[in-house]
C-alpha cells in the first residue's frame, strides 16, 4: 500500500471480504484528507503464470 503517489510502499495484511472480494486496514497515518491510497499486486498460480500490477492513486482519502 502506499500513501504518497507510489514513492513508498508498505505492506498490509489483506484478508478475504465479501462477495468474492478481498479487505485490508490502512495505516491510520496514511488517512490523509484529500490523498490517495495505492496498492501494488503481485500473484502467481501453480503454473507459473503472474501478474505484478501498481495503482497508485486508486481509492481517494475523503475527510
């Protein structure tokens, strides 16, 4: 996850959520008014196949 446009990332613990989704908790600290959230996904299957995938302003940070 990072706070500051991709510059930093940390990582967070994500767990399934509902509806096939998945959930995760921020850092208080990143909550910033006017901010963004990001994440930086990486999987791979049994196959070998992966993706590695950066959005780092995905979900902005209302106060």
């Amino acid at each position: 996850m990072t706070a500051d446009g991709g510059a930093t990332w940390i990582e967070v613990d994500v767990s399934p959520g509902s509806k096939g989704g998945y959930a995760f908790v921020a850092p208080r600290t990143a909550l910033v008014a006017g901010g963004f959230l990001g994440f930086r996904i990486t999987a791979e299957d049994a196959g070998g196949a992966s993706i590695d995938q950066s959005l780092p302003r995905a979900i902005p940070v209302k106060g």
